[in-house]
C-alpha cells in the first residue's frame, strides 16, 4: 500500500502549486497529476459539473491505486469534497482560502481573497467566513478571466497585467494589508501579485499546509513511503500546449503530460 501513488488534480495546472509544496515535503512518494485542461475554468461552471468531473477524476486515480486523492483546487474542493469523501474510501485532502490564518495576520483588520466566483459563492466558504471572522472586513474578489490566462503561461501578458491591475490594487486602497490566495492558480503568480500589491501586504498560500495536512493523514494511517525518489506522472483531459512549460518552469522538470480522456 505504501508504494501505491498519491493521486492530485485540478482544472489545470493550479495544482502544480501545491504539488511542488508535496514534492519537497514528502520526496520518496510517487505522484500522479490530472489536470482537467477539457473542462477549465471550474470557477465559472455549475456545482453538478464540477462535482461530476471532480468523481470522473477521483475514480480514475483510485482505479489507479492510489492510496489519496488530493483535490488541488479550491473550486472542486467547495463544489464536491463532501460528496468525494462520501464516494470513496481513501484519504481525500481538500484546499480552501486561508481565512483562518490570515484574521490572525491582519493589522488593518480588512482581508482580500482572491478566489473564483465558484468558491466565493459556495456554502462552504459562508461557513468558513462564519467560523473565524468577527471583527473584520472580507473583501471578495472574484477573479474572472485571470485562470484562463494564467493557464496560457505568459507571464507579459498584456491581459494579465490589466486583471490584476483591476483586481488588486482596489483592495490595497480599501485597506486590505493581507491578501488570500483562494485560487491554486495564484501562487504561480505570486511575484506579480506581491508587485500589484505592494511590499506592505502579506501574502497567504496554503500550498504548504495541504501537504502538511497530507503528510500527517498518511502519517497516522502508516501509509508514507520510505524508498527512494518518487516518480511523477502528469496526465491532462485537453489541449494545453503550456503544460510542459509550466511543469519545467515551476518544478524544474522535463516532463511529458499524457493525454487523457475521462
Ligand atoms: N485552480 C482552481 C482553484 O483553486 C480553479 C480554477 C478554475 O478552473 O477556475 O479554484
């Protein structure tokens, strides 16, 4: 069971942020990466899509054996987690916007969360809002267009600037001095965001602490793997050209993506 891989996916390359957190953490496990390139962008589609592909995906990786699933994406993670883990026996580790961590780092009191419309909208970031914030302003900013071309890989996008030029600074002159990353796409654009929004504001990624979260699930059901190097297979359900690119760029790796149909 131990050898058995951990199976991670997103609408796209997003999850490649959090692989790489998985990657230094927990080096000796094999990976498998899904990203559902047909299908992206999750944030603008329904729930019962997004809840569809997200099985579609999780079954695929257990039939593959993995040991757990890993949904990469804070989008899925709303949409579908309850019923994934209602569906299937493995660990199912999902993302949600830092809300916690980043109402203990505010000064000013006003936090920004830079998500999709689907997670911004979702029952389970009501929740989360209701769970840990009182006293402090939540500025929502749904971050339309900015996946797609995040996804297309050039980070001189003419397109890009002008979206995040749109999205950020608005909520650095409303006060925000902490900015969520909501999305597993942002932390790929980290460096551009932290331009946008200016040396003062703390930036939140949970990358890490999903792999961490991870580690301590395989940890207390005895399942981490103590061979040697992993090995990571990159799978995806489209036509994104940049995969290689950004599996090179962002992971130093010379990686083929396999076509899948699911
Ligand atoms: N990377 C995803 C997330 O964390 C979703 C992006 C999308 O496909 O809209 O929400």
């Amino acid at each position: 069971m131990n050898s058995q891989p951990i199976g991670i996916f997103d609408s796209g390359i997003g999850g490649l942020s959090i692989l790489k957190e998985i990657s230094y953490l927990l080096p000796n496990e094999n990976l498998i990466y899904i990203g559902d390139t047909a299908f992206l962008p999750y944030g603008t589609k329904s729930k019962e899509l997004i809840e569809d592909r997200a099985h579609k995906i999780c079954n695929h990786l257990v039939s593959k054996n993995c040991k757990a699933v890993v949904v990469a994406c804070n989008t899925a993670t709303s949409a579908a987690i309850h019923k994934l883990r209602t569906s299937f026996s493995v660990p199912i580790i999902g993302i949600e916007p830092a809300v916690k961590p980043a109402t203990q780092k505010t000064q000013s009191r006003i936090i920004g969360i830079l998500a999709t419309a689907g997670t911004l909208d979702g029952d389970k970031f009501a929740t989360l809002k209701k769970r840990f914030v009182n006293d402090i302003t939540i500025l929502h900013q749904p971050c339309t267009g900015l996946v797609e071309v995040i996804e297309a890989g050039d980070h001189d996008d003419k397109k890009l600037h002008e979206l995040l030029k749109m999205y950020i600074p608005p909520l650095i002159e409303r006060g925000a001095d902490t900015l969520v990353l909501g999305c597993t796409h942002f932390p790929l654009i980290k460096p551009l965001i932290a331009t946008y929004a200016g040396p003062e504001v703390n930036i939140l990624d949970p990358s890490l602490p999903v792999a961490n979260e991870l580690r301590r699930q395989l940890k207390t059901k005895n399942l981490l793997r103590d061979d040697k190097s992993g090995i990571y297979t990159f799978f995806q359900t489209g036509t994104n050209q940049q995969f290689e690119t950004v599996i090179s760029r962002q992971l130093g790796l010379k990686q083929t993506s396999y076509s899948l149909s699911i």
